[in-house]
C-alpha cells in the first residue's frame, strides 16, 4: 500500500472498508457492556444493586484513567512497525472476547454476592482495558496518515460509520440471537476487522518524526482548545443518551417507541455522514462542525414543547438530529489528526494525543449523569412520576440544557478558527 495515501484525492472504499472495519466489532462490544449489563446482573443474576453500582464506577473510572499510558504504549507499537502492532492488538481482541464471554457466564462458584461481584469485576476489567487498548491502537493507526481535510473526514468517517453499524447490530443481537451466541459474532468480527487492518499495513507518517522525546498533548495550545470544545459538545450529546429512556417514558408516555427512535437517530446519523464529508470539501472541517451543532441546536430546541402522545413528531426530530450528529462523529476526530501532525507529533505521538481524547470520551457519559440527574431531582422530578413541573424539568433537561451547550460549543470553536486558520481550510 502507498505509504502517503493522503495524497490522492479519493479514500478507496477498500481502504476505508479496511480500517474502518474494526470499529464495529469495538462498538459491538460497548452497547452491551453499558445497556445489557447492569440489567442482566441485577435482574438476571441477583447482584445487589448498591454493590453492583460500586463495582461499574470503580472499573469505569479505572479504565478512563489508564487511557493515557495505553496510548503511550500505542504509540511505541506503531513506531516499531505492522508485526508488533498487530500482534498486540491480536492479544487484546482475544482478551476481550474472552472477558465479554465471561460477563454472562459466572461460574457456580461465583453464586454468592461476593462472589458474584468479584468475578464482575475482574471480567469486566479484562474486557474493557482490552477493548480500550484496541480502540486507541485502532484511532492512532489511521491518525499517522494525516492528509487534507477532506481525506481525514473520509478517513474519520469509514470509521464512525462502522461504529455506527456496530451499535445498530448490538443493540438488536442480544435479544434476538442471545449473549452467547453474540460473543461468537463478535469474535468473529474482530477476527475479519483485525485481518483487514493487517493487510493495510502500519501507515507511515507523512513527516519524519523529529529528534527527542515526544512532547506532551497538554503544551499545545491547539489541543487544549480543540479537547475544551470535544468534551463541551460531548456532554451536550450525553445528557440526552442519558435522559432518553425517561423522556420518552414519562414525558412522552411512549416507551414501546424507544427502539424504533433509536433506530432512527443511528441510522440517520450513518446516512448522515457522506454528507458532512461533502461539507468539509467546501466549506473546511471547523465552519462544517459548527454548522453541524447549529442544526442540532435547531432541531432539538424544539423536544421541549412535546407532551403526551408526540411520539412521531420526536421521531422525525430524532431523524433531523440523527443527520446533524454525523458533524459531530466524523469531524472532531479530523481536526484532532491536523493538531496532531501540525504539531510536529505526526509518526510518533498519536497514542499520547488519542489516550487523553478517549478518556475525555468516557468522562462524558459521567459527567452527563452527574450534571443532569440532580439537577432533575432538585427541581422536583421523580422517575416514574406524573408531577407537571417535574415533568416540565425533564423536558427543559433532555432539550433546553443540551443546546445550551451545543451553543457554547459552537462559540468556542468559532472563536478557536480564529486563532487557528489551518482548521478552515478546505
């Protein structure tokens, strides 16, 4: 393969397939561990619900912690090229079917509640340090091409929207085929997404890495800015990832309508992407991210005013909405490759940049819950409940204080185009 793909005007689908492939099984992964999981070992399994809590905070926040020194390790596996790297990624993909597996298999000995929680504990770390590692070996790998705006939004979105697929079948497998045999899918797709990525070869970097240690993310000013909006417009899209279940249960009275809603909004976003990577051949990758939170701002404003019975009028929201996040999955991650090689980090510090990223990623859901749950409580709303106000609360919540954010966030990113001219071009 060319070691400079960035070169040519078009990403080949073969190329994209290849890289991107891997995603899917990764997404495939994360939906359960965050959906299926406390479900199935409090209803399932009879873990206490306090201990249960206690066990996914602690392995949650362990596993955005380590994030950073995985990517110090992805980036000493790249630079030592294909064969170290793909070796380790073969290791951590085994790993992690082999800790997935485990989740929804505890042994007879585990019956007991400690039991029960410890074998949680140490599956559930071995499961999610390898998906980690893999994710942030994964993200680096296509990160060392660089390129024009254009090819890092294609690169970028082969990639999301793989994730995207990987979602859409996780969130239906389990309850059609079962866990067990969704671990079976799942081993099967990382071995067709590793094998794929193989067959790429590490990329090159397009310059060569300079003399010395590589400097660390947090003395560039680009980053700091860039991961200041990342992490604003993430909590913008966590709190109603967060939120949703109760909005359309209480709010809407509709809960049957929940996975079509989803569907919706995935399947809008996949649709969605060609479109942004369209945008940033016109427009560049910061005005075409910031157009994108200003529709979504637009659209969702609306999620408010629904009540009772306006289930297909949110359907049609969580479509427009679906389209305005494919901006959001496809773009931040291209800036975040121009910061890097603009940097002078290109081909040596990817993994450093990428394990601060992705902890930002995690920190998001956290920091969602933890803003929007008490506030909800203080203003009076109850899940369940039929109390107008607190129902008013959940409303302003799920839609008022998400474009609020987005708002900020687009503030912030204008103001970082002006100070970084490099993030308009096109």
């Amino acid at each position: 393969m060319d070691s400079h793909p960035a070169a040519a005007p078009q990403l080949p689908w073969r190329t994209g397939l290849a890289y991107g492939g891997l995603a899917a099984p990764l997404a495939f992964v994360s939906l359960p561990l965050y959906v299926n999981l406390p479900y199935h070992y409090a209803s399932v399994a009879g873990a206490p619900l306090a201990g249960l809590g206690a066990v996914l905070l602690a392995t949650r926040a362990l596993d955005a912690l380590v994030d950073p020194a995985i990517g110090r390790q992805a980036d000493r596996l790249l630079r030592r090229g294909t064969a170290s790297a793909a070796a380790a990624a073969a290791l951590a993909g085994l790993l992690m079917v082999l800790g997935f597996g485990a989740l929804w298999r505890p042994p007879f000995g585990a019956q007991t509640q400690v039991g029960l929680l410890g074998w949680l504990a140490c599956s559930l770390l071995v499961c999610t340090l390898a998906y980690s590692f893999l994710t942030i070996l994964h993200q680096a790998w296509g990160t060392r091409w660089g390129g024009a705006p254009a090819w890092r939004a294609r690169v970028t979105a082969w990639r999301e929207g793989a994730t995207l697929v990987g979602v859409l079948l996780a969130s239906v497998l389990p309850s059609w085929l079962g866990l067990d045999a969704t671990t079976a899918v799942l081993a099967l797709g990382l071995v067709l997404g590793l094998t794929g990525l193989y067959r790429l070869q590490a990329p090159v970097a397009q310059q060569q890495p300079a003399d010395g240690p590589a400097a660390s993310p947090w003395a560039d000013a680009g980053f700091r800015r860039l991961l200041s909006i990342f992490m604003l417009n993430g909590v913008a899209a966590a709190i109603p990832a967060t939120l949703l279940p109760f909005f359309v249960a209480d709010r809407l009275q509709s809960p049957a309508l929940q996975p079509v809603l989803l569907l919706c909004f995935f399947g809008a976003a996949a649709m969605g992407l060609p479109l942004w990577v369209k945008a940033v051949s016109r427009w560049g990758l910061a005005p075409s991210w910031r157009a994108g939170m200003l529709a979504s701002v637009l659209v969702f404003g609306c999620t408010p005013w629904l009540g009772a019975g306006d289930g297909m009028a949110f359907a049609a929201i969580c479509l427009a909405s679906g389209l305005a996040l494919g901006a959001d999955l496809a773009l931040p991650g291209a800036l975040l490759t121009g910061v890097i090689h603009n940097s002078g980090e290109g081909g040596r510090g990817e993994g450093r940049y990428l394990g601060w990223w992705t902890c930002a990623t995690k920190l998001n859901l956290a920091l969602a819950a933890g803003l929007a749950l008490p506030l909800l409580s203080l203003a009076g709303y109850r899940s369940g409940g039929t109390d107008p106000n607190g129902l008013q609360a959940l409303a302003w919540a799920y839609g008022g204080l998400p474009c609020l954010l987005k708002l900020a966030a687009a503030a912030l990113l204008w103001r970082a185009e002006q100070l970084h001219s490099s993030w308009r071009h096109t």
